[in-house]
C-alpha cells in the first residue's frame, strides 16, 4: 500500500473496493453448473448461450449437469455476437415471460454480456441506454439486486465472467457503449479450459490480445487514488483506476500472455498453454473488473463502429465484422507510445511482465520498448498490421478519432490526458508498424 504509485492526492479516493465473483477453474468443471445452481436456491434457469454453441457438447454438459440436479431449464441462444440494444430487449422479454429464477450464461462476452443487460432490465425495466454514462444514457442508477447468475466463459479473452460490465451496441449511435454497475457482477463463474480446446488458432489469438490489453490497461490506468472520491459506498463503481489489487491480477495475466500465447496460438494440442490462456483471461478479467480499462479500448470502439466490408477468418459473422480483440490490439502500440510519457515506469514493467528485452532502458525508451514488444507479438500470431490491416486509412482518422471521444470513462482512466487531436494522432500513429 506503500507504493508511490497509490500515494494519496488531495482531493482523490482514499479506499477502493474488491469484487469478484464466487470462482471455480479446472477442465471439467462445466459439470458443476447443476450443484452450483442448487446451491443458488434456483429451480428453473433461463440458460443464455448462441446459435452456434447451443447443439454442440459444451452446452450439452451444462444442461445435463442441470437435470442431474432435477432443475428446468429453456434455453435462449438468439444473441448475435456484438449485442446491441434489440438484442437485450428481446432477451429481457424473453427472461421475463420464462419466469426462470435464476440465469445460466454459456459463451464469449457477447453471451455473458447479454445475460447481464437482459437481467437488469428484466428487474428493474427501462431501456438499456438509460443505464449508460452521460453523453450517451441517462445515467440511471440500478436500484437493486438481480437475478443470481452463473457465468461460463468459452474463451480466452473475455473475463466478461468476473467483472461487472455489459458492453452493447447502441444502434442508434451504430457502437458500443458500458454500462457498469456492482449489480451487474455474477454470483458465480465457472471457467473450464476445454472449452478452448477446439477453438481455431486465429480465435485464439484474437481473445488472446483482448487478455493482454485488458491486463496493460489496467496496470497502466490512472491509480485509483488520482480519482475523485465517493463519498456514498454505495455508489461507488468498480472501474476506478489501477489499485494494489488490480495490480496483482494484471501482473500476472501478463506473465502468462507473455509466455503462452505464441504457443496457444500455434498448437490446439498444447493444453498447458491454452490452459494457462484460459486463467490468464480470468486473471485479467477480476483486473479490469476492479479497475477499468483505458484508451485502447475506447478507440477499438471507433474501430467497430466504422468498419467496412470486413470479416475476419474462422468467424462464421457478417460482414463487416473486426474481433473484439483485434480491433483493441491494432491501436494498443501507438496508443501506449502516447501514455508512456506519464507513467514510463508502469510501462517499462508492463513490457518486462511481457518478456521484452528492457535492459539499460531508460524512462523516455519505456513507450518504444512496450510497442516493439507488442508488435512483435502481433507479428508472430498474424496478427493484422495496424489499422490498414483492418480496412481503415488516413482519410479515416477524423472520423475515427470522434467517434471514440464518446468513450468518456474509458479515456478519463488513462494515465495521460488526451483530446480530439491527440487520439487522432494516436490512430494516425496506428496505421501500420511494419
């Protein structure tokens, strides 16, 4: 707690606050959803999942688990991926006519976040959008509990399981926006890693890279004590800056990424590193759930709101279509080159976790060394080259750069101010890196 880092400010928090849900991890764990749900007092669960997980053997062990323990259960698997707010209508609707007394999510983050959004309007009505932060909602504040909900990841990227985050797509606006709220935090999360046993090697390291910048973003975002402080407990967010326990998190989930994520990538058989993948997403997901991310994922939204005729291999989605994980991962070198200048230290660490080669580098080399070190992980995982990978180009930076201004929390947890013109600079900066 010593660390200068944490050291107070005088008019920013003085405490911060730790959730995460009850956490289970181990291959074959997806069979416990049925104890876990008893356990819960549920009797009926609406089961959350999508069409292309609903027939195959992983739902298929959840619903066995389910009827092992003499609970009903119906299933919900109209959920596209990248939710939008029809989507979470329709969902909340369908909660509510199943009259089920509990939630079971099975899936990436667009299934995980669905089942949040859905239970919150189930309980408490209303639009998605009034929940969201000011420009965009209303603000409106979640007056109480939820349904309970057991999350099951199917990727390793998410962490959508152990934070208290939703993340939809407006469709009037065309991109996405959070809604966060204590609420919103599942009772329970089961992580199996067989669950990415099949999953193709460009999944992989998409969800891969949405780990590592979940991780870096939160040992680079603004110490929670440099934010202003909440006087009423009850109204204090999650997302509130780096903290001596996010750190301990993303430390970790970068070391893994680090070592892993190559090999993941490159051998479906390698369990040890898909494994450790799995965990490493866990890890950076109870890190970013307790302290929010920064610019990297503020301009990814920029990203997926303008797309073009875009898809990307192995994803079975209409275009335009860009992973989440890409889509954060294609800006993250030039975004960190910008931030390094407020905090080189936190970068220079955050490099090394990762397995760069930073001997004799000195503050002002802290934003270069992290980039390089990125960019040779895109590199060796084919991972698309900036922005023109993506289908984007110089004529794209305005329009880009004011898009992702909207994501007012996001950027406002970077360690270093940026306007209209420093993120238009940063995507510029992003365009390609080899």
């Amino acid at each position: 707690m010593g660390c200068q880092y944490f050291e107070p400010t005088s008019d920013g928090a003085q405490s911060f606050t730790v959730a995460i849900p009850k956490l289970t991890f181990g291959r074959g764990t997806l069979s416990e959803a049925g104890a876990r749900a008893r356990g819960l007092g549920m009797k009926k669960v609406a089961l959350f999942t999508d069409p292309h997980l609903e027939s195959g053997p992983l739902v298929a062990i959840v619903l066995e688990s389910l009827r092992r323990d003499s609970i009903d259960v119906v299933v919900y698997s109209d959920i596209r991926i990248e939710p939008d707010d029809d989507t979470v209508t329709q969902a909340a609707k369908f909660l509510h006519e199943a009259a089920a007394d509990g939630v079971i999510s099975v899936g990436g983050g667009s299934v995980i976040d669905t089942a949040k959004a859905a239970l919150l309007i189930a309980a408490h009505g209303g639009n998605i959008r009034e929940y969201f932060a000011p420009p965009v909602g209303e603000a409106r504040a979640v007056p109480g509990p939820l349904l309970p909900h057991i999350a099951c990841s199917t990727t390793s990227g998410t962490g959508s399981e152990c934070t208290s985050i939703s993340v939809i797509r407006v469709n009037a606006l065309n991109t996405k926006f959070v809604v966060a709220n204590p609420h919103l935090l599942p009772e329970v999360a089961i992580v199996d890693p067989q669950c990415c046993d099949s999953l193709p090697s460009n999944v992989v390291a998409s969800t891969g890279f949405d780990l590592l910048s979940h991780a870096l973003e939160c040992y680079t975002a603004r110490a929670y004590t440099s934010h202003a402080e909440v006087a009423d407990p009850g109204a204090r967010q999650l997302i509130q800056g780096a903290n001596p326990f996010s750190d301990l998190s993303a430390k970790e989930a970068l070391d893994i990424v680090g070592k892993y994520l190559q090999r993941g990538v490159a051998d479906s058989t390698d369990h040890e590193a898909r494994d450790s993948l799995m965990w490493g997403a866990t890890l950076a997901g109870i890190a970013f759930g307790n302290s929010g991310t920064h610019l990297p994922h503020a301009m990814s939204y920029g990203i997926t709101h303008l797309m073009k005729d875009i898809t990307s291999q192995d994803y079975k989605v209409a275009s335009p279509f860009v992973p989440h994980g890409i889509s954060v991962i294609v800006c993250a070198p030039a975004i960190f080159r910008y931030t390094a200048e407020a905090e080189p230290a936190r970068h220079l660490e955050g490099a090394a976790f990762l397995g760069a080669d930073s001997e004799g580098a000195t503050p002002e080399d802290a934003g270069e060394v992290l980039s390089k070190r990125l960019i040779e992980m895109m590199r060796a995982t084919d991972i698309p080259n900036g922005l023109s990978g993506v289908g984007f180009g110089t004529d794209d930076i305005k329009s880009l750069a004011e898009s992702s201004n909207r994501q007012t929390r996001a950027i406002a947890n970077a360690p270093r101010e940026s306007n209209l013109v420093d993120i238009e600079n940063m995507y510029a900066d992003a365009i390609s890196y080899w």
